[in-house]
C-alpha cells in the first residue's frame, strides 16, 4: 500500500493479522526534491511487495539515505535489498547502536553513519533533528523530526493494532481517531519495562518533546500516519501509558 | 586460561569452557576495541567519573551447554557469523545440536538463527511465548517452540530453566537458569567492561582483578551500561530496581553470572550480586538527559 500522507512524505507497507487485530508495518519516504530519504525500509516479509512498491515512489531518483529508527527486522528486513539495488546508499543509525554489530553487513561500515541524539543535520539538503526515542525496545533506538512537514517519526511509539476496515486510513480518516484501547494493547506488549515505569516521569517528557516542537503529523511503523488532533493523540497515549503502568502495579512487580 | 579464538577484529570469536559442559562462545574486538569503543562514553555528561582513561571492550556472547542433549543460548551476531559456525562446529563435533533457545530478537542474540539452523537443521527453536504467528514470522522466528517463565527443558544432567527478565528493552524477552550448575543468564543486564590492553579479552571477572580490575570499577560498568542500555531507568524508583535484584538472587542459588555483554563471574557471585544491586542502582540515579 503506498500513501500521501503529506507534502513530499509517503508511507509503504503492508499489515498482519495477530490475536489483537491488525499491526502496520510501514515505512516512509521523503521524496526531498529528487534526493530521496527513507525511514526505516519495511519487513523481509512484504520484501517483493515493498521493493515494488518503493520504486513506483521514488520515480527512477535514487535514495541518498535510509534512516533507521532501530535495527530489528520489521525496521530493517530489506536493508540487504536496498543495498544491492542502490550500493551507494548510506544508513543512518543512532550513535548509540554499535553498527560492526546491530547492523547486517550488507554495506561497508563506511556507508553507516552515526547521528547523536539532540543534533540537527543538513541530509540530502533537508535540515532534520535527530533525537531519543522516548519508547525503546532496542537501545539504538532514534526518532526523527522533520521541520518541513512538522513529522515526528516515532518507530515503535506510537504504534497500536487496529480492526481490519481502518487498515489504510490515517487518523483523520477514523471516526474518533486512533482509540486509546488500541495504543494500550500494543505498548502493553511492545514495552514491558514499563512494568517498572512511573508514568507521571515518562509523560512529562512525552509533554516536553510536544512543547518543543511543532508536530503535525506523528508517523509510526505500527500504525498509519497519525495526522491532525496530534496533542488529542498525545493525551491518548499518555493515558494508554498510565493505564498499562497501572495495570502493572495491581498485578505486581515481583519475579513471575 | 584456555581460549581458542577464530578470526580476527570485526569477525572474532573465542571460545572457552565455563564449566564441564558449559562453553562461552563470544566475539570482543581486542586490539581493534579503540577503533569503535574510544567514545564509548561519549554520552555521558560526566565522563571523566566513568572513564578513567580506559580503552574498553564489550563482548557478544553465546553459551553452549553439551549434555545428552545440546543446547545454544542465542546466536551471536551476523558480522561474527562465518566463525561462530567454526566454533559450533569444532565444539560440538559428531553430536548434534539439538536445541538453539533465543532471549530475544536483536541481532546480536539472534542474528544467525537461520544460518545455524541451516547447518544443523534437527536444531529445535525455542523463544519467549506471548506473541502471536505474526509477531514471530515477522521477526524470523516461525515454527519455534514457545515456552515461558517456569518451563524446564531436560538436556541429561543439566536443564534449563526459564526466568522472567527483570530488566529488558525488546517486549518479547526472556532469562534461562541452568538449575546443576547455578549458570543464570541475564542477556543484556548485568554488563562489565574491559580492557584489551590489559589482557582482560575472554577473562573471568576473577582474573582480571588480578590486571588491576576492582569492585569500584565493576559498579561503575554495571551502571554505565544500564544506563545505555536501559534509559526507561530514569523515570523508576532506585529502591523497587534494587528490590528486584535481591529478590531474583533470592530465588536463583546463582553460581555463574553470565550476561551476554560482560565477563563472566564464577567466584564470589554473592558478593558481585551487592555490586550488581549497586550498579544498577546507581544507573537510575545517574543524570537522564533526553534529547527531545
């Protein structure tokens, strides 16, 4: 599936069915004027379907760069693909991945470089802001803010399973927008350690990141492009996050 | 010490007998550590308490345990792939590999699961239960068997136990306690650091306080690398983390700590178990600045 969600930006991926509904696994392009950006480069499932899919996008330009929000598969299972169709391109990872390591040798380490949480950087022309992830299952783990269309993308945050009919809409597209339900279902699985989390701490950086910068559009891998009523979105998942810290409390923190 | 090491640099891995039966299987840069660790601590606003002009290394380890039954804790990384094969194949011989358990899906733990099933493919996959047919295809993983906290695996005279990891990043992860030898292994939790220039590659924290390696330091390890790796410390109450600990060294008569990113302890672990507590600890009171 390949969508508009704003401007330059354009989201490509495809859904699996689980025990909780649907979970997206998409990832983004910025076509960036004829120097193409991608975040994250989609799952080895969906490869052929997503290969397919990227080249009707990029319309013959050639991508300078595949951000990696992290390096799992569902982030990073085409990488191998990208690189033997565009061997120049280049990777960029959080500094905090260890790259000889966290990364498929499927590029020279050269072509992998490394962004520090909280720089702003010139690529491909376009000025973007790399920062930490706020939700990580992976150390190495980046979100990256683009100034141009005021898009937060997020990786795994943000992300929720959804019901089948609403596979290919954005959030503006959803009567009542994305369901706080269904960012509790997924972070609950996502994102155990919040087993030890206070919320309160977590949410008031959550607040901080949405004061500071200016977010249309919030786009997750596990989820459709979360457009409009960001900060209605934003209390969502701070209450998905208390609610699953909560939970957590009543059932206990001890050894199961 | 007896180590035989396979490769060089990026692509090496040693091996070394833990225990009758048990086998480190670990990949560390040695004399290349400077070339990618020299700002390893780069992060931290206040380096210069942590560093003390060390040039450290971080391991990535597998684990072995050779019974009547065998059985490979995690993979190892694809960039070592080529030599954790020799390793597998020079360690286990005619025997089969019978069992290739995962703590997690990253690719330093799991990075070679396909490879090593390709090789021995009567392997059986075990991971951590909870996700569904999706979670695992996406993830590489289909067809294996799921267990979960409690579960035991006979291998002959040892078994394995599974264990709830106290402290995680991936949501689908999991400990193992081997229940003969006391051998609990904590994947990305409990991490020390060391220095190839003082010969400490492949050592047991026991031998390297004889290169100069001491508890303050061990702390300070245990809690840089917590902090890297687990930022969610921040925002937890420093006396419920250190609770967990006690509680887990409590349950477990642990008698070698093996964390997939340190080295191994073997002698002394209740005293280790205090610096670990400490550590960790330590690591949620360390100064937490988000870039945001």
């Amino acid at each position: 599936m390949i969508r508009m969600v704003a401007d330059d930006l354009y989201q490509i991926g495809e859904c699996v069915d689980g025990r909780h509904g649907h979970e997206a696994v998409r990832f983004y392009v910025l076509t960036n004027d004829g120097r193409p950006i991608l975040i994250d480069c989609g799952s080895q499932l969906f490869r052929s379907e997503s290969m397919k899919q990227l080249d009707q996008v990029l319309e013959g330009s050639t991508p300078e760069f595949v951000f990696l929000t992290h390096s799992e598969l569902p982030h990073s299972g085409n990488l191998e693909s990208i690189a033997r169709n565009w061997p120049h391109i280049h990777v960029m990872v959080s500094s905090i991945l260890i790259r000889h390591i966290e990364i498929a040798p499927v590029l020279p380490l050269e072509q992998i470089v490394a962004a520090s949480p909280g720089t702003t950087l010139q690529i491909a022309g376009r000025e973007l802001n790399f920062l930490d992830a706020l939700l990580k299952d992976q150390p190495g783990s980046q979100w990256i803010y683009d100034p141009k269309t005021g898009t937060l993308f997020t990786g795994d945050g943000f992300g929720y399973y959804h019901p089948a009919e609403v596979c290919e809409q954005f959030s503006d597209e959803v009567e009542g927008g994305i369901l706080e339900q269904w960012f509790t279902t997924y972070h609950r699985d996502a994102f155990r350690f919040l087993r030890w989390v206070n919320p309160k701490k977590l949410n008031d950086v959550l607040d901080e990141l949405y004061q500071r910068r200016d977010v249309k559009t919030i786009a997750p891998i596990h989820g459709n492009a979360i457009r409009g009523d960001i900060l209605e979105h934003v209390d969502r998942l701070k209450r998905a996050i208390t609610a699953i810290c909560m939970q957590h409390r009543k059932e206990g923190i001890n050894l199961r | 010490m007896s180590v035989k090491v396979f490769g060089d640099g990026v692509s090496r891995v040693g091996v070394r007998e833990i225990t009758s039966g048990i086998f480190w299987i670990t990949h560390c840069l040695g004399d290349h550590a400077k070339d990618h660790y020299s700002d390893y601590f780069g992060l931290l606003s206040n380096a210069e308490d942590y560093v003390s002009n060390r040039i450290v290394d971080y391991p990535f380890s597998a684990f072995l345990i050779l019974d009547e039954k065998s059985l490979l804790i995690d993979t190892g990384a694809p960039a070592q792939r080529a030599n954790t094969l020799a390793a597998l194949d020079t360690l286990l011989g005619s025997h089969a590999l019978d069992y290739l358990w995962i703590s997690h899906i990253e690719l330093p733990h799991a990075g070679n699961a396909v490879a090593i099933q390709r090789k021995y493919p009567g392997a059986e996959l075990i991971t951590v239960g909870g996700g569904d047919d999706s979670y695992y295809a996406l993830h590489g993983l289909e067809d294996a068997m799921l267990v979960s906290v409690g579960d035991i695996i006979k291998l002959g005279k040892h078994s394995i136990e599974m264990v709830d990891p106290l402290f995680l990043d991936h949501g689908n992860s999991q400990w193992l306690y081997e229940r003969t030898t006391g051998f609990l292994f904590t994947a990305d939790w409990g991490h020390n650091l060391h220095e190839p220039s003082r010969n400490q590659c492949f050592q047991f924290v026991d031998e390297m306080e004889n290169s100069g390696y001491t508890d303050e330091l061990f702390v300070d390890d245990v809690a840089v690398n917590a902090w890297y790796q687990f930022p969610w410390l921040a925002w937890t109450d420093p006396d419920e983390i250190a609770a967990g600990v006690d509680r887990l060294f409590k349950q477990y008569d642990v008698r070698i700590f093996a964390p997939s990113h340190g080295n191994l302890i073997r002698k002394d672990v209740g005293r280790y178990a205090a610096l670990l507590k400490e550590g960790t600890r330590k690591a949620v009171e360390m100064p937490h600045r988000f870039a945001v």
